[in-house]
C-alpha cells in the first residue's frame, strides 16, 4: 500500500512516519509493538526518491527487481 505522509520537525530532525500495521504486516514488531533495537536504512534514490528498508541480522534486504 501506498500512502500520502506529512513530512514533520522533531527538534530540527526531518521525520516521516510509518504505517504500524504494514510494519506488522513485515514482521518488523515484535508483539505488536516497535523494538527498541529495530534499525531501519534510508536510502535516497533519486531527487524526492527515498527508500526505507528493516535491517535484519542478515543485513540490508537488497532492492526488489521493480525499484532498480
């Protein structure tokens, strides 16, 4: 799913939100809660283009075929 976020200012930091139910969705909770250890890698794309990926044990996930 895709949806339409408010880029906000936490302290100077720019922050975009999450769906929780599409991180649940991902096996990224743990207990319907977000750990506390959960990294997450960023990756700008291209111009407004960014990516968002859970990093795991076994590293970053690699970019689906559609996305490169």
């Amino acid at each position: 799913m895709s949806a339409i976020r408010k880029l906000v200012d936490c302290d100077g930091t720019p922050r975009v939100t999450l769906d929780k139910g599409e991180l649940g969705m991902d096996g990224v909770l743990s207990d319907g809660e977000i750990p506390n250890d959960q990294r997450m890698h960023v990756q700008r794309l291209d111009r407004g283009v960014y990516v968002v990926r859970a990093v795991t044990d076994g590293g970053i996930p690699e970019l689906p075929e559609s996305v490169r």
